[in-house]
C-alpha cells in the first residue's frame, strides 16, 4: 500500500494533463485516432514547498525515500486521490534557515 504525501504545496500550483494518443493519417486525408490504453490521462504537477530547513527536510526525506519510481498518494487541485511518483527535485537556500523546494509529480499508473 502506497504511503500518503500529506504536505501543502505552495499556493497556486499549476498542473498539466495530457491525453496520449495514437493516429494514423492515410493518403486520402482521412486519420484515424484513438486513446492510447485505458489510462491515457496523465498529469504532471510541478510543486513548491516553502519553509524552514526541518520542513523541507522532512518533504525531501518523503520523495527520497521513493527513489523518484516507488508511488505514493497525493490529492491534485481539483483531482481525486491517486498514484504519483517525484524523480525531479531541487532546493533554495534563502538565508535565516529558510528553503524552497521544487518537486515535478508525475501521475503513475500500475502497483503500488
């Protein structure tokens, strides 16, 4: 069972859904498309997290513990629970122990 990522992101985060799909295009004009498996949605939320070095340690302790492939539980904006995995990360010093935190979670599809 995959662990819950409990941690609020920065406001206004802006995510990107993608819909993969296959077509053919033939030489009469005509093109043919369909969704490309049963989960063909996909999103990528790039995240930023702000705060004090124990926070962020925390949140950066969470992501490498899953090594940027084991999936956890995260609620989107506007999404309901799912899968998600972070194998992009970076950090911000501030100065006065304060840091930012940037994470990419992409929506993954499979076991848990």
């Amino acid at each position: 069972m995959a662990d819950n990522f409990t941690w609020c992101p920065y406001i206004e985060p802006t995510g990107t859904g993608t819909f993969r799909v296959r077509s053919a295009q033939f030489g009469n004009g005509y093109r043919q498309v369909a969704g490309d498996g049963i989960n063909n949605e996909v999103q990528s939320w790039p995240l930023t997290f702000r705060g004090k070095e124990a926070y962020v340690l925390e949140i950066l302790g969470f992501l490498r513990a899953r090594k940027g492939f084991i999936p956890f539980n995260w609620t989107p904006p506007l999404g309901v629970p799912s899968l998600f995995t972070c194998a992009t990360w970076g950090v911000t010093p501030h100065g006065a122990g304060m840091f930012t935190l940037t994470a990419t979670f992409e929506q993954h599809f499979g076991a848990a």
